[in-house]
C-alpha cells in the first residue's frame, strides 16, 4: 500500500484510498491532524498533540514551523542536540506511517508526499530525504496545489479549465493557478505569502480582547500570555458557527471576557485581507489571466473555514468557492488518490512547478542619473519569475565608460529593484578590451534547469571570448550510505509505544495545568495527577482506563 501525506508547516495528515475513494488515517490519539510539532525527553521523542502540549512547557527541547528551513542548513537545538529540518519531519513521517501501518494492519513501506508549489529542487529533495529517514521511499512528490486539485476530481474533468487554488494555512498563503489541458495539469504561476496565515487572525482577537477588556499586556507573564493566545484560538474557532463569541481570559484570579462579534473581527482584519490580495493578483498577473478566465476556486488550509475569509473569496473572484472537500484534508486526500494512480501504474501527467522559474533572476546594473554621473545598485531582470523553464535569456550590457577594464556580473535572485534587498548567487568579472563605451558590448546569458541549476555566460562581443559559471541551488544531495549513517545515529530516538501517548498527554496538560495555578489549586491538581501516576504504575489496564477517564473529566472541567 502507497500511502498520501501532507506534511504541513502547521499540522501534517496521513491518508490511504481503497475501493470507496481516498480517507484519511486517523493518528494514535483518534485526531485527523497531527500537529507538525515535535519535541525531545531524553532518548523520547514526541510528535503531534504531546509535542505541541510540551513546546508550552519545554520550549528548548521542542521546535515547530520547521518546514519554513527545508532543505536549508538551519539546525536546531533540542534536548541539547542538533537537528535539521528534514530529520525533524522524518520523525513526524515516522510517526504517521506507525499509525497508517496500525491503522491498515499492513506494513506501509511507500508515500506520496506533498511539498509547496515553490519548493524548488533541492527543498524538493529534501522532502525525500525526510521520508527516507523514516524508512519510507519516496518516488514521487506531489505540489500541494495539484494534489488539492485532484482531491477535487479536477483530472476528470472534460473540458480544459483553469483553476485557482487559495490556501491559507497556519503561517503560510499560497495562491496557485492551475491549469488544466488534456491530461496535463500543469502549475502556471504561484504567489503567496511566507509569514501569512491563521496565526495572524487569532492574533487581531488576542489585541481584541485586551483593548475591550482594558488589560496592559506589558508585564504579563509567559503562561498567562499562552493562556490568552489559546483562549483567542478557540474563539477564532467559533466563529465558524456563531455571530458572537465570548472570550474569556483568567489574570491572576480575575477572570476578564470580552463579546466580539464577526462584524467587529472582519473590520480589524481589513490589513490582513489587504495582504491576501496581493499575492492573488500578482498570480493572475503573471499567469495573464484576468479574474473572469479562472473556472473554478478551490479552497484549502484550516484557515479559510473562517466566514470572513469565505466571503473574501466570494467578493474577488464572483464565484462561490467549492470546499466539498474538507479544506484541511484536501491535500492529504489528493496525495493517496495519486498514490493510487501510481501503484496501478496510471498517473496524472503533473507538471510540478520546478517547472517554472518560482522567482526572478536578475543581474545588478548602474542607471544614469539625470543631472549626470552613474547611481549603482539597480536590478536588470533576465529571467522573470514564473517564467516556464528550462529557460534561457540574454541581455546585453554596456560598461560605464570608455576603456573600462572590468565589468562585473552579479548573479541576484528576487523581486527588489535594488540589488542590495535581492539575494546574491554569485559573481564574475570579466576583463574588457580597450575600447569606446559604446561598442564594447557584453551579452549576458542566464540558462535555468529544472535542476535549480543556473548556468551565467557571458561573452565579450569584441573580443568573442565567452566566460561561463554554473551556480548550483543549495545541494543537500545525501548517498544512499550517508542517509542510512543517520538513520543509524537517529534511532535512539525513540517514538513512544502507540499506546502511552494517549497517557502522556494527558500528564502534559496536567504539567502545565499545575504551572499555570497557584497555592490550593496546585494541590488539587497534584493530587490527581498522582492519582493517575500511581494507576499507570500498577499497569493494570482496566485500572488505568478508570483512571484516565477520571482525569481526562478532571482536566477537561478545569479547563
Ligand atoms: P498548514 O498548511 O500550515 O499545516 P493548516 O491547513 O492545517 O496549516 O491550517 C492551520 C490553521 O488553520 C491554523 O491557524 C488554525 O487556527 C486554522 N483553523 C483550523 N480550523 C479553523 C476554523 N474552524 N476556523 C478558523 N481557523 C481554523
Ligand atoms: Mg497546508
């Protein structure tokens, strides 16, 4: 059995088909997502729910968000070891296939694994590298658009189409605009937003309630803060289904609420809705579509379940937004339907966005000022962002002034007009002939693989010489032995037995529970989690059922 997995920056789901259609495998504790969090205890290693609950409480020994780093050499520090971002995803992997092979009482050896549209070949690789790490292969990666576009049956359709995927996730928005044509769906242009997501909108209700409820944030301490954040997280939540919600927030031991209702957030939340626009017109932009031309809007992410970003939708594109498929599944069940294909051996043709060029690639150049005289630090674009690769474009340049000796090619990648704010690949200087500015031309040549391999030529039109440079993306290539080298050194590492994580979360909770209270509260809350300690100690298994519903009910009132 292939399995389909989304391996989300927030939370990351699992998910199988068979003769009804794609379904998502419940995790060990009976959730349908697992928070993408995971945290170290000793040669213990948490992930999901338990992982998030201890972050609170052990912040230097968790870490989460960490797909923001793939395939970068950002480490992180937990329990006093380092880990990059892939290893920290294998252990989630890991997990997820423990549960798919318990779930579907059959080894799972196989995944289909989702990455960002954007992801270019080496985060791309590095996604694999996770997967094997946790003792899956990976043949095949899937773009998260597309894989949400198959979730909707979109390859089935008849006709040529183009769509708009909008995906707002925890702290990520990506826009993709698809396009359908025959069995091609190919990735037309992406844009989005790396530091806009859920987060952002339970933040507004956090400052919310602090202006309604007149409380100084300055001077709080952390858990306190924590408490509100969850609290405002909840409160997003509702609206789903209410009007107005009641937030309520214990200080010290007052308890303080606030009523906001949805018209009230969605005003607050008109920057946040601003920011959303960017990037959905910079997409049909470049994909030269206008909003009349997309056929269809797909909405994926937790965080367009929120009415106001709903009704956003509906007022840009004029259309209701199909969300038949659960917004926060879709892409999981996109991946085991092309998982499916893929041990039958049929397959959506997909062009994956390595396919087009996710940024643009420029050369930094001197403009002349009016008055007179040279101004340094400017961008001439070579290969524009979006642009369908491999690609291969020349631009011509000139030097600055007569018999200059030198011209120097800096290699930038981003969207600045100015240099300084783009990204430098590298740099090559070339010699110049003695000759008069005008007819000492040099053409500058960028050609960019699917590979992330982008190869600078530059040739000196009077002289013909040609000078070239290949700059590599980031190669995190890893041989077959050095993946199982670190496979070697990771396996001490140990996912708890499936069946105590249940136990341990709630012990975690009741950890921070008894951190966040004070004198006789803290006694009682000792108390039971005794209780329950003393229960597991026994490890007789009716008794510690009896007691785990005992204290779930204990912490769930408390809460
Ligand atoms: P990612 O793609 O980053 O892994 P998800 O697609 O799982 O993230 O989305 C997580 C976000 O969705 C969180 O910010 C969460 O608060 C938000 N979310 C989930 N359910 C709802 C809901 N019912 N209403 C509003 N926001 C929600
Ligand atoms: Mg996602």
């Amino acid at each position: 059995m292939i399995i389909g997995i989304d391996l989300g920056t927030t939370n990351s789901l699992v998910a199988y088909y068979d003769d009804e259609g794609a379904k998502i495998i419940p995790n060990r504790l009976g959730g349908r997502l697992t928070p993408s969090v995971v945290s170290v205890e000793g040669d213990q290693i948490y992930v999901g729910e338990v992982a998030k609950e201890r972050m609170l409480l052990h912040p230097e020994d968790s870490a989460a968000v960490f797909k923001r780093t793939m395939g970068t050499d950002a480490k992180y520090r937990l329990g006093g070891r380092l880990f990059r971002s892939e290893e920290l995803s294998s252990f989630i992997l890991r997990s997820l296939k423990e549960d798919a092979e318990a779930f579907l009482g059959e080894p799972v050896e196989e995944a289909v694994i989702s990455v960002p549209a954007y992801f270019n070949d080496a985060r791309r690789k590095a996604t694999k590298h996770a997967g094997e790490l946790a003792g899956l292969k990976v043949e095949r990666i899937i773009s998260e658009p597309t894989a949400a576009a198959v979730a909707y049956g979109l390859y089935e359709m008849q006709d040529d189409a183009k769509v708009l995927v909008f995906d707002l996730g925890g702290g990520t928005f990506d826009v993709s605009i698809l396009e359908l044509s025959g069995t091609i769906l190919e990735v037309r242009a992406v844009a989005g937003d790396n530091y806009l997501g859920g987060e952002d909108f339970t933040d507004i209700l956090e400052e919310l309630w602090f202006k309604k409820t007149e409380t100084e944030a300055e001077g709080l301490d952390d858990r306190t803060r924590r408490h509100i954040h969850r609290q405002a997280e909840l409160c997003k939540l509702s609206f789903e289904r209410e009007k107005v919600v009641k937030m309520i927030c214990t200080i010290g031991d007052e308890e303080k609420e606030a009523l906001i209702s949805a018209d009230e957030f969605e005003k607050n939340c008109e920057d946040l809705l601003e920011r959303i626009r960017i990037p959905v017109r910079k997409s049909l932009s470049d994909a030269k579509l206008k909003l009349s031309e997309i056929d269809k809007v797909v909405l994926v992410g937790g965080a367009t379940r929120l009415p106001l970003i709903r009704r956003l939708v509906g007022r840009l594109f004029r259309i209701i937004p199909d969300t038949s498929v659960n917004p926060d599944e879709a892409i999981a069940i996109g991946a085991a339907i092309q998982a499916a294909m893929k041990e039958r051996r049929e397959s959506i043709r997909e062009i994956i966005l390595t396919d087009v060029c996710p940024f643009t690639l420029s050369t930094e150049v001197s403009i002349e000022r009016e008055g007179g005289g040279f101004e340094s630090g400017h961008v001439c674009p070579i290969i524009e962002r979006n642009t369908v690769i491999p690609a291969s474009r020349t631009e011509t340049l000139y030097p600055l002034y007569d018999n200059q000796k030198t011209i120097r090619v800096r290699v930038l990648q981003g969207e600045s007009r100015f240099a300084e704010n783009n990204l430098k690949l590298g740099e090559l200087e070339i010699q110049l002939p003695k000759g008069k500015k005008d007819d000492n031309s040099v053409d500058v040549t960028y050609t960019y693989d699917i590979n992330s391999i982008l190869e600078v030529q530059v040739r000196v039109n009077r002289s013909g010489e040609v000078i070239k440079q290949i700059l590599k993306g980031q190669d995190v290539d890893m041989t077959d032995e050095e993946i199982a080298a670190r496979m070697e050194e990771l396996a001490y590492l140990k996912i708890p037995p499936r069946e105590q994580e249940r136990n341990k979360l709630l012990l975690v909770k009741g950890e921070r529970l008894y951190e966040e209270n004070f004198g006789e509260d803290r006694l009682v809350i000792e108390q039971h989690i005794r209780r329950f300690e003393q229960a597991l100690n026994s490890q007789d298994p009716v008794r510690i059922d009896a007691a785990r519903e005992e204290f779930r009910e204990f912490l769930e009132d408390w809460e």
